[in-house]
C-alpha cells in the first residue's frame, strides 16, 4: 500500500481552491449568481467539497490509515471537480489545465486496487474518552431501545413511542443546547457542539425519524428564545425544554412560500381570547410542519405587521400551545371558537415524525408568547435564522448516522451474501466502493466536528450551510450504494438498508433546500467575500 503523502493532498486542494476563487471572481464581477444560476450552484457544491476535504489534513496526519483516507477523498473531490470543469472551463474562469498537477495524485489515490485493499477500513474518529463515553452511551440507547421500533414506525407510520421520548428525556438530551442557568447543559464552549454532534450521529444511526431528529426539536425554539427572548419568557419555556416537558415543532413553511420566508402570508393581529385577554388572533395556513402532532407548542413564524412591503421585517414569532395530537391528524377547537385543524402529509420516509398542514382560523395566543415582548415585533426573521444556522450542523451529524448505519449494513452483507462462489466482499468493485464509502463519511464526520469548534467561537456561519450541503448530498450516493450492494434484497423492506435510503433523500431538502443554501447563502457569502 503506497504511503499516504498528506503534502500532495495539501497541494492537490490548493489547486482546486484556485480554481473556486477564479469561477467566485468571475461571479463577483459580473454580479451574476442569480444569472448564472449553474456555475453558482455547481461552485457552491464543489467549494463545499475542498473545504470538507481541507478539514480532513488534521485527520489524515493522525496515522497511516487516517492518512489513507484522508488521500482518497481528496482525490474524490479534486476528480468531482474536474469533472465540473470539463467542456467548461471558460465559464469558470480558468484553465484547461488548472488541475494538472494534481492529476498524478489523483491518479494514484483513485486507482481501483489501492482503493480494494482499503476496504473494510473505516477509520477511528479521534475522540477524547469524555465524548467516545457520550458515543457509547448514546450508542447503546440507539440500539436497545430505538432500533427495536425503528422499522414498525418506518413500515406502519406510526407515532414514535414515548418510551423513546422519555428515555431521551431522561439522558438530558433536550437540553444539550440549552444554557445552564435554564436547566440545560449547555456551557458556551466546544463540548456544547460535539455532544450535539456525537449525540445525533449515534441516534440516527439507529433511526432518523425516531432518534437522530426527535433530538433536535427544541433546538429552534431554544435559540430563538435565546436570541431575542425576555427574561420572563426563558425562564419559563426553556427550563420546560430541556426537560423534555414540553416539546416543540416549527411553522415556518406555508403552501406558497417554503425558503422563500419574507413572503410569508400568516397573519397575527392583536385580538382578545375568551377570558377577554390581550393577545393575537392567528389566520392562515403552514405546512411541513414536522412533528406537529406530539408536540405541545408550536413556535410560529406569522406577519405581525399587514404592511407586506415590509418582507421579513414585518415577521414575528409566537409560541402556540396545543393539545398533543396523533399522526394521523388532529384538530383544536378554542372556547372562544378559534381553531386549530391539521392533515396529515404521507411521506416516503423520515416517518414517526409526521408532518403536517395546519390551518389556523382565529387561534388564540396570549400577548405573553410573543417571543421578545413589544420589541420582538418585526424580528421574528432574525429570531428564527438563529435556530437555523446550527440546525444545518445537527442536519449534517443526522446524515452522518444514516451514512454509517447504510455502511455497516453493506459490510455485513457484503461478507455473508456468495455469488459465483464466494462473498460479494471479494470483488473488486464492492471493495472500492466500500472503501469511497468510508472515506465521505469520515470526511464528512471530521468536518461536522470541525464547523462545531468554528461555531463555538461565534464563527462558521457559511461552512454550517456548506456542511449541510455537502454531507446531505453526499448521503444519498452512500446509501444508494449500499442498497446496490444488497441487490434484489436492498429493494425488500425486510432489510433495514432501504430504510436509510429513503430517508437520506429527504435530507438535502429540508433545514433549506439544497439550491436555495448553494445559491443565497454559499455562492452570494463566497462572492461577498471575494468582493470585500
């Protein structure tokens, strides 16, 4: 096995880096990302791709393997890129040959037998023993008490079982982002983001829907109370939070407008509830409202100001309590007559959860619930973006767990299933692919861990959106893999592989959808850069 040369890594994503600051200029001077909407989206992907393979140089450099893993997705992502470039390079700005000298290095880390005799190498992950005792513990939980429900939610529908919920409860998880001084864990440093990480990770390994973002509800809510609360309002709702006493979904999408949020069309006008209490009335319709039903508040984001002009500056958010409801739809009737009616939404996958449209008509909140008091008033927006930004984070942690779930299933079935007289593990083709398939998850689990310490330090805002979209997309090719490797039996539900498959898909859509975080957030932040 060829020695791992971490410098000629190095080298090689300098030279692709180049070649991103050359397309980012050419955008930057023409003022054209929403014009050139392909090379925009295209850049923002492959600039996502070098910085996740830059944050694997650190890993590489802790050992043989490492640095074996840390070549060949190097090697990966510069031949991605290349493949960008190709026919193209006059809209990016550069050269036929502006990745020649990486073609040697690429050459010898893509080639097919080195990639064969890596396989079955995943790599350990460096942890410190306080957070591979979080990954055990985390670990465990998911496998005696989550995975044994995970397929009948999946094949059934069905509500996530409380068991789970208040096991969660118990380990403190809801509180991982929640400060101390509001009964949570939180304590503003490093840990705070990799016992996120580690946490999801591990849950959604054993499954999505029930584990991985049943841990991630309050986090929206929790930051935006953070972000903009008053006092009164954290000292009642987060506590709440972190214990798992209550639990929250977001409104945020309606029918007409989904990343789109400044056009948002629910409204909330001062009104008086049945007792004759100050407050707001709410009207209009959201959808995608993910786990709506068990939830016990809904944080909404609602036009508190009918100047629609405005956009997002007329946007506020409310905490709406409800009656916890069932998957299969609820509504709430108010003693005053306000209502509060929701349908379920089917999906493919990411079950347990449900989704739902929700139609307000007249729904009480007391004047108390809006969050920030009189001075919260139009700033909803900001509140709500505050949340956002490291639910991205959790969303990439979440991909790599069903990453690593589809990996092992592939192993195991690859060493057990025999075809043409020995074990599919054999093959050369299973191997490399194996082989690329540990080496995007490591590099995807290196870099989630390396935007966490950025995000400790008040940094990283872009490389959360890149994070999300890189690890998302990149999901969706392991776990098809891993379903091919099964054969005719990835296709059966009797095996858990098809399962991550279908919920990987839905993960480059949700937390923003994949072109609108390339396009608004990544290509126009990396043309604002280069502009500054």
């Amino acid at each position: 096995m060829t020695t791992p040369d971490l410098q000629e890594a190095a080298s090689a994503i300098e030279l692709a880096a180049a070649v991103i600051r050359k397309a980012t200029a050419k955008l930057a001077e023409t003022s054209s990302v929403d014009a050139d909407q392909v090379l925009a989206y295209d850049l923002a992907h492959a600039a996502a791709a070098i910085e996740t393979a830059r944050s694997m140089l650190d890993y590489g450099a802790k050992g043989e393997l490492e640095g074996q893993l840390t070549c060949v997705f190097v090697a990966d992502a510069v031949a991605d890129l290349g493949a960008k470039l190709w026919g193209r390079e006059s809209t990016w700005n550069c050269e036929p040959n502006a990745l020649d000298g990486a073609r040697e290095f690429v050459s010898i880390w893509r080639d097919p037998t080195r990639l064969a005799d890596l396989a079955f190498n995943d790599g350990p992950r460096h942890l410190d023993q306080e957070f591979e005792l979080a990954q055990d513990t985390f670990r465990r939980f998911g496998a005696d008490v989550i995975a044994p429900h995970a397929e009948h939610i999946h094949r059934h529908n069905t509500d996530i079982p409380e068991e789970i919920i208040s096991g969660l409860a118990d380990m403190g998880v809801f509180g991982l982002s929640i400060p101390e001084e509001y009964g949570g864990f939180a304590t503003g440093g490093e840990s705070d983001y990799y016992g996120m990480v580690i946490a999801t990770e591990e849950l959604s390994r054993a499954s999505l829907g029930a584990g991985g973002s049943l841990i991630t509800r309050p986090e929206i809510l929790a930051r935006a109370l953070e972000a903009g609360g008053t006092e009164e309002q954290k000292q009642t709702w987060l506590p709440k939070l972190a214990m798992g006493e209550i639990m929250a979904a977001v409104a945020v999408t309606e029918p007409d407008f989904g990343s789109d949020v400044a056009g948002v069309k629910v409204t909330a006008v001062p009104g008086t509830g049945p007792d004759g209490a100050a407050g707001w009335l709410i009207n209009g319709v959201k959808t995608w409202c993910t786990f709506a039903g068990r939830a016990d508040v809904l944080m909404l984001l609602a036009r508190t100001n009918p100047d629609r002009s405005l956009g997002h500056r007329g946007l506020s958010v409310l905490i709406v309590p409800k009656e916890r409801g069932e998957g299969h739809g609820f509504v709430e009737v108010q003693a005053g007559g306000g209502k509060l009616e929701a349908r379920p939404i089917d999906t493919i996958g990411y079950r347990g959860m449900h989704s739902y449209e929700i139609a307000f008509d007249n729904f009480f909140v007391p004047a108390e619930n809006l969050i920030g008091g009189t001075e919260g008033q139009g700033r909803g927006f900001y509140y709500q973006m505050a949340g956002f930004e490291n639910g991205r984070l959790q969303t990439a942690a979440r991909a790599v767990g069903v990453m690593q779930a589809a990996y092992e299933a592939a192993k195991d079935y690859a060493e057990n299933r025999v075809v043409f007289g020995q074990p599919i593990a054999e093959y050369q083709l299973t191997r490399a692919k194996l082989t690329r398939m540990a080496a995007i998850i490591q590099a995807s689990r290196q870099f989630s861990y390396s935007v966490g310490r950025m995000m400790a330090k008040g940094e990283g805002k872009m490389e959360a959106s890149m994070v999300k979209a890189y690890v998302c997309k990149a999901a969706e090719w392991v776990t098809r893999e891993a379903m091919q490797i099964h054969g005719g039996m990835g296709y059966a539900e009797e095996y858990t592989v098809s399962r991550y498959f279908v919920d990987a898909r839905v993960l480059s859509i949700f937390e923003g959808a994949d072109e609108t975080l390339c396009l608004k957030v990544i290509a126009r932040t990396l043309v604002s850069n280069a502009s500054a």
